[in-house]
C-alpha cells in the first residue's frame, strides 16, 4: 500500500510479455505513429504554404492536424520506447504531464470538431454572409476559444486527479496514464469533487453534440432543397469527411468513457483505449484528403516538391 505523496513512478500495462512480441508490438506502433506523423505533417504543410488553401475550413483542418500530432505524441512513443528498453515505468510527473497533454489535445480536437460543423453551417446555409461571419478575425477567435477551453479542462481534470490520495498501489491497466484507471488506484471518499468534474465533463460534451447534431440537420436539410446534382454531390463532398471523423472520434470516445461497467474487461479497455487514442489521428488526413479535389491537389503538388 502507497499513498500518492511517497509515488515515484507508475507502472503502465505490457503489451506483450516475450522479447520478439515486444519488439514487434515497437514496430507496429513505429508504423502506425510515422504513418499519423506524414499524414498530418503534409496536411499542414500543404494548407500553410497553398494560398488557394488559406480559407476557415482549411484553416480548422490544420487545427485539428496539430491536435492529432500532439494527441498521438502523448501516448504512442512512450509505450514505444517502454517496450523497446522492456520496462513499464513512468514517473508520477511524467505521468502527470501526459495526462494533462491528453485531455488538454482530445477535448480541444472536439471543440474544433464543433467549430468546424459551424462553419459548414454558414458555409451552406448562408453562404451570401460567409465571408462576414468567417472572416480572419472570427477564424482565430474561435480556434482560440477552443484551445484555451480545451487548456482550462486539461487543469481541472489533472488538478482534480492528482490531488486525490492513492493507495491502491502503482499499477496501471492500461498502456497510458488515463484518468479512470489512476481513480481506480484512489482510496479517498471525494465523490463531490469527482462529480463536479463530471457534471462539467458532460455538459461540455453534450452540449458539442446537440450543436453538431442540429447544424448538420439544418445542413441537410438546405442541401437536399439543391435542385442540381453538381450542387448537392459538392455539398456533400464538404461535410462528409467532418462527419466520418466526428463519428469516428464520439462513438470510440463516448463507448470507452460511457460503457457500463459490467462490460469493462482489460482487454476490451485497451480496444477502446486504441480506437479513440491512435486510430483517429492516423486516419483523419485520409479521410479528409480522399473526397476533397483541393487538398488532392495541394498534396500531390507539395510530394512533387518534396521528391524533386
């Protein structure tokens, strides 16, 4: 028994208990990180530096490409380099230091979600004021709303775990430091602070929904009012890849953080924990850039520069 005050370290859940499966478990995730790594990378590459590119929806694209690099930078190379050196540890600090980087980058990555289902709003549904309402100035406010949002509930959730005391040993289920299974190490009685948090937690989350969901009603409504094919093919175009990701990013989330616990197993923790974790972010450029002509274009434009 420890109490959290005398912790040094943590120890995170093992892929694999043999040296060849450790090693491969550190290629796999090599792979899958390099992969996230080009993706993103060429995505804000390309919208930086192509003015045909330098546009709201572009603009919260690469947004969201920077959250994806970050959110998968928290988790992955550190359970890389715990198998490749065959260890589990990971200081208190640092421990604490990646749960803050996580939930300050995948609350923000959803606050930009929604910010982006906004401008597809005005974009279709009113398109004669969608230079005033999206202009720079309202771009870079809202982007700002959202990081510093998403800064403010990474302080609350960190402060709020942390301060807890633990006494029901060091040892994680899972191969990052997340919030449910450090609580489960908890042996205080702060069920009013946990609550509070929670309270915030939903209410943040399901407020993003509603409004997502009622723009994209209001989005397809007006869009199958478009009486010419082209119109409505290129309508669509705009709004499905945002939605694919954001139904991506809330059923991995919501089923992970929501299931009841009669369905919680280790195994089925760690499914979820990489569906909403490592997937997102490796394949959110390749759902963005195969229905979309200008990002094609840039991209293919920007790797020709790259090889020559």
């Amino acid at each position: 028994m420890s109490n959290s005050s005398s912790l040094n370290e943590f120890l995170l859940l093992a892929f694999a208990g043999t040296r060849q499966l450790q090693l491969l478990h550190f290629w796999l995730f090599l792979g899958i990180y390099l992969a996230a790594l080009l993706g993103n990378g060429l995505i804000i590459t390309a919208v930086a530096c192509d003015h045909h590119l330098h546009t709201p929806m572009y603009f919260f694209l690469l947004n969201l490409s920077l959250l994806d690099l970050g959110s998968i930078s928290i988790t992955v190379p550190k359970t890389m380099a715990n198998s490749l050196s065959n260890t589990r540890a990971i200081s208190y600090w640092g421990c604490a230091a990646q749960v803050f980087l996580f939930v300050f980058f995948l609350p923000t990555e959803y606050f930009v979600l929604t910010v982006m289902a906004y401008d597809r709003f005005v974009a279709i549904c009113k398109p004669l004021h969608y230079g005033t309402i999206m202009s720079s100035r309202a771009c870079v406010k809202m982007a700002a709303a959202a990081w510093s949002t998403g800064f403010l509930y990474a302080l609350l959730h960190t402060a709020n775990t942390f301060s807890i005391p633990l006494c029901q040993g060091n040892v994680l289920e899972q191969f990052f430091c997340e919030i449910p299974h450090i609580l489960k190490l908890s042996c205080s009685d702060s069920y009013l602070r946990e609550v509070g948090v929670l309270v915030v937690s939903i209410c943040l989350s399901l407020g993003c929904f509603i409004f997502i969901v009622l723009s994209y009603v209001q989005i397809f409504t007006v869009v199958l009012r478009i009486p010419s094919e082209q119109g409505r093919h290129k309508a669509f175009s705009m709004c499905l890849p945002h939605l694919a990701v954001v139904s991506l990013f809330i059923s991995t989330g919501f089923f992970a953080y929501l299931k009841p616990p009669s369905l919680s197993s280790p195994a089925l923790d760690l499914v979820m924990a990489l569906l909403y974790a490592v997937v997102p972010p490796t394949v959110n450029p390749l759902i963005y850039s195969m229905r979309n002509k200008e990002l094609k274009d840039a991209l293919k434009k920007l790797v020709q520069l790259l090889l020559l």
